[in-house]
C-alpha cells in the first residue's frame, strides 16, 4: 500500500508541475536574464554561444550607437574551426563594425575560457571598463563567471537584447 500511496504522490506532483509550466517557466526565465543599464565602456565583449549571430547583431548595434570603439570577439563558431575562415569577423564587418575595432580571441570554447581568455585581451589593451553583449539567458551566468575571473577593478555591464528572447513563452521553441 505504501509504494501505491507513494506512486500517486509522484503523479500528482508531476501533474501539478506539468500543468502550472505556465506560471512558474516564466519567472525562471526572467530570473536568468539579466540587463543592466548601458553606459559607456572601452569595449564590447561577445562571448561566443549558439546563438552568437544575435549576440554579434546586439554588439553592432551599441558600437554604432557609441557605447565602446572596440568590440572583443570571444571564442570561435564550430563552421570557423572547420573551415580557418573568420566568419564573426567577417559578419561583425558586414553589419558597420569596423575592422580595425575588432580584435578576436579565437581559442576559448567556454564561457569560462571566454572570460580567462578575454581577461589578457583586457589587459594588454589597458581596458577599465567592459560590456558583456551575451544572449538574455546567458547573461546571469556570463555576468557570474566574467566577474569572477576578471580583476575587481574592471568594471562589467552585462546586457542584451531582450527582444531576442520570449520570456513568457521560451520553453514552446525548442532553439529556447
């Protein structure tokens, strides 16, 4: 009796998750997201993730709209280490950055290696100041990692496009 009464707790428990997603999905998703307000930095970093044409789309848009004069590309897309051609650099290019703005870090294959790999690039260019242009889920755990590895005294905006994103509603793409 007792492994029924167990059985029915699990299904009910389920049931109750399963049919509330509708409530609760959303929060934790506007939990991760994190957007913080846009000022001025010496450069714009783009971690590189699936998703990373949006993030390099955002990176351009601040650049243009004169948020940093340098756009730091992190980490590589899986097409560019097949094929030795810089495809970020080229699309960044494409979208009004200019090249001489661009510097890249091709080796990092993760946030974290983003963010080890980005603290030289930081360093050697004098950098105070950085804007993390990441994925609006991304951007809690990019914030955390970015804050954790850099000096304290670098200070970080993370940001991103919220309309990439559909918080109320994420968990029906299945790119979400």
């Amino acid at each position: 009796m007792k492994k029924a009464g167990v059985f029915i707790f699990l299904a009910l428990a389920v049931s109750a998750v399963v049919f509330t997603n509708g409530l609760w999905l959303p929060q934790a998703a506007r939990w991760l997201i994190v957007n913080e307000k846009l000022v001025p930095a010496d450069v714009i970093i783009v971690p590189s993730g699936n998703e990373q044409n949006l993030r390099i789309v955002y990176a351009a848009k601040l650049y243009k709209e004169g948020y940093a004069h340098k756009v730091l590309l992190s980490g590589r897309l899986a097409l560019e280490k097949e094929t030795g051609i810089n495809l970020g650099r080229i699309y960044a290019v494409s979208l009004g950055i200019a090249e001489k703005d661009i510097i890249l870090e091709m080796d990092s294959a993760s946030t974290f290696e983003n963010a080890l790999f980005s603290k030289k690039v930081i360093a050697d260019n004098g950098f105070k100041s950085v804007i993390l242009a990441t994925y609006p889920i991304h951007t809690r755990r990019t914030r955390y990692i970015f804050k954790r590895v850099l000096p304290k005294q670098i200070a970080i905006y993370t940001v991103c496009d919220k309309g990439a994103f559909d918080a109320g509603r994420w968990w029906g793409n299945s790119d979400s």
